[in-house]
C-alpha cells in the first residue's frame, strides 16, 4: 500500500493540536537564530537501505561544491540560490519527510532560510533541474519552514501533506511557466498548512512563453485534525504576463479522524489582505492570455441529511472576493465550460446516488473550532458573510431496492386476500 492510499494506514503522526501551538512553533523559530538553507542542492536517493526515499539520508542531497548535508543544516553557502527536492525516478511517495518515524523525532524543525524551494524546476542554466523532474514531496510529521515556494515550475510538482506543519513564509505558488508548461498540485490531507503570503494557483510569469501553467489545489478530510490558512489569501489563475493559467480548487467531503463527515474549508481571515481573487478570462491566440478557475467537488462517503436537505458544505472563509477578466468573479465547473454563478446547482456522486447544492459566494461558516477547521452543517449559511459555501438541496425520499419492492408487493396482496376473506 502506498503512503497516499486514501486509506492512510501507516501515518502514525502527532500533529499539532491547536493553531495556537504552530503559532508558538513560528515564533520560536524566528526567535532564534534560523539554520542557513541555500544551496543549490538535488536530491539524488543512492541507496539508503532503512528508507532510500527520506529527507535525512544525507547521501541524497548532492551540489557541485557541497555534499554529506542535510539542506536545513547547510551554512556558508551564497544567499539566494536554490533547494530542489527532485529527481526524475522517485518512489510514489518522493522526498518522505517524516522525522518523527525516521529518528528525528515529532517535534524536528526544517528551517530552509531565505533561498527559493522548488518542487520541479526548469530554470535555465541549471542542466541539474532540467532533468528532475516530475518530482514529489510528502510530508508526515515534524514542522518544514520554506520561504518562496515553487511547485511545478517548468514541470510536475506535487506536495502531499498527510501531517505535521508546512509553513511558507513567501508566497506559495503552485503550477507556473518560466521556460515551459508547468503543472503543481499541493494535496492536503491533513496537519497544519500555514501560508504567511498568498497562495497562488497556476502563477504564470514567464516572458511571451506560449503555455499554460495549471496549478491544483485538493483538500481532502480524512487527516488528522488542523487547518489551512492562508493569511494573505488565495488567488486563482495569478497571471502576471500574457500566459494562459488554469487555477482548480477540489474539495473532497469524507470522514474525519472522529469519524465526522465534512469538507474542511480554507482559511483566510486571518491575515489584512485575506481576500479571495478569481480570474477568469477568454483564451484568446491558443493558450495566451487566457485565465480559468475552476471548482471541483468530489464525494468520498455519503453526506448527511438535515431537515430532508442534504448538509450544507464550507469551501472557503473570506474576508472579501475579487478578481479579474472578462468573465464574472465566479467558478467555473472542471472542464471551463460552466459558470457557477451564485445559485447554480452543483452536484456530485456517490455510490451511484446523486447529490446537489447550489453554490454561494456570500455565505457564512460559522466554526466551533477554527484549529480544526470544525463546523457544523447547520452553521453554514447562504448570506451574511463573503464566504464559498454550498447549500445543499432537498433529498428525494429514498427508493426500495427491486427486492424490497417485490416484499413490498407480496405483503400488499395478502393484506388484500385478508380482507376479501373477511368481507366474504
């Protein structure tokens, strides 16, 4: 079974309980001297026997002039050149960082300093980040500190959390084109994702280069407890020059580690620029200049029923939503081709039963615990707030199986044999 099976079986974290406890964490790591991170290093597995995929085999890490060194623990290296998690035959998990499984223990802290962290890269010059790619990165435990983030850039770059604490101190973009079409995912399961900047989904920024960047953001629910914050926001579809870019937003619902079935929300009223920003814009000359954000939702168990309606769903806690374009500020379904304007029925299926919402780009989500990402159905609404919410919709009443219906029918026909006798 492979770490990302959905069933998860071979985690075995202790997460963080508590936005508070990461915020400590943080604090305690600015507080203190930072480890120095730059190095242009490649993670290159050579054989490790006990776990040939994790981050603390230092005979993984290779630099033209620095070898035998974890990158959090590397120091007199130039500022501003990079760290790449990559290689081009990885495991299905990547880069396993997992210290508490892999005798760091729990509470380890990579601190990886001011340099760019990539997730797949293609930057030009550098023949070490043309040929890794597609690369992958799974975090498990412990606490990872990056500064400016870059997940497939150039290329396929994926991180999974499934816990622990990812922290990025600059902006997080996932998906980008510098050279070539580059296509991130960051699959959240579970543990804390704290993003101190903005998140950016499919952040082109190449000069007249003719691809489209497509940068994925899945959140699923069936983790360990914690949150998603983003203190300056999420922007979809981030272009900043004349490149195609395709931002998607997935939510999974299923069942969480207490056995409460839910979508787990993004978060980002934290921060004073906490604002939404969806772009959408024709795709005009090929791929050039176009702008999509999409929205996907996906069912990994049955939702409830309150009230004869299906239970309301949270997706994202805003301050306020904007964006650009010649489209409105609204999603798109997952092919483009849809728009989910406010009141659109948006439906999705599970064990052949198909379920419905209509979506809301002024709802409220009211939570129990924000650390958790905790609410209850009944505090989702429609209005009061600027927050993504789907509102569910009647549930048909349930239809007998053939078998039941033939019970059914035998039961009715002696009840009225029965009373053909009696009145005979």
């Amino acid at each position: 079974m492979s770490i990302v099976d959905s069933t998860h079986s071979n985690r075995r974290i202790t997460c963080l309980q508590g936005l508070t406890g990461a915020a400590l964490v943080s604090a305690a790591i600015f507080t203190a001297a930072p480890k120095v991170a730059r190095g242009d290093l490649l993670w290159t597995p050579t054989g490790d026997s006990g776990s040939p995929n994790s981050w603390f085999n230092t005979a993984n890490w290779s630099s033209a002039s620095n070898t035998g060194s974890l990158p959090e623990a590397l120091a007199s290296v130039a500022s501003g050149v990079n760290i790449d998690a990559n290689n081009v035959t990885m495991p299905s998990v990547g880069v396993l960082f997992d210290p508490a499984n892999q005798g760091q223990g729990a509470g380890y802290i990579a601190n990886l300093g001011n340099g760019t962290f990539y997730i797949s890269s293609n930057s030009a010059g550098s023949a070490t980040k043309t040929s890794s790619q597609p690369n992958k990165l799974t975090i498990e435990s412990g606490t990872l500190v990056t500064f400016v983030n870059s997940i497939g850039r150039d290329g396929a770059g994926t991180i999974v959390q499934n816990g622990g604490v990812y922290i990025a101190n600059a902006a997080l973009n996932i998906g980008g084109v510098h050279t070539g079409p580059g296509t991130g995912v960051y699959e959240y399961h579970g543990g804390n994702l704290i993003a101190y900047n903005t998140i950016r989904l499919g952040a082109s920024n190449a000069n007249g280069v003719a691809s489209t960047a497509v940068g994925t953001f899945v959140v699923y629910n069936d983790g360990p407890d914690g949150a998603i914050l983003a203190n300056n926001g999420m922007s979809i579809a981030q272009n900043a020059s004349a490149e195609g870019s395709i931002g998607i937003a997935e939510f999974h619902y299923g069942t969480d580690t207490h056995g409460v079935g839910n979508t787990r929300p993004v978060q980002t009223k934290q921060g004073s620029n906490s604002t939404l920003n969806i772009n959408n814009k024709a795709f005009t000359g090929g791929v050039l200049g176009g702008l999509s954000d999409r929205l996907n939702l996906v069912l990994n168990a049955a939702p409830s029923t309150i009230g004869g309606n299906y239970q309301n769903l949270g997706l994202f806690s805003e301050t306020k939503i904007t964006g650009n374009g010649t489209y409105p500020t609204v999603f798109y379904s997952l092919d483009g081709l849809t728009q989910l304007s406010a009141g659109t029925t948006i439906t999705a299926t599970y064990a052949s039963i198909v379920y419905s919402w209509t979506i809301s780009y002024s709802g409220l989500i009211t939570f129990t615990d924000t650390s958790t990402s905790s609410y209850t159905p009944t505090n989702v609404a429609a209005t009061g707030g600027a927050d993504v919410v789907l509102i569910g919709l009647t549930a048909p009443p349930p239809v007998p199986e053939p078998g039941s219906l033939a019970l059914l029918g035998g039961a009715g026909s002696l009840i009225l044999a029965r009373r053909r006798g009696k009145k005979a």
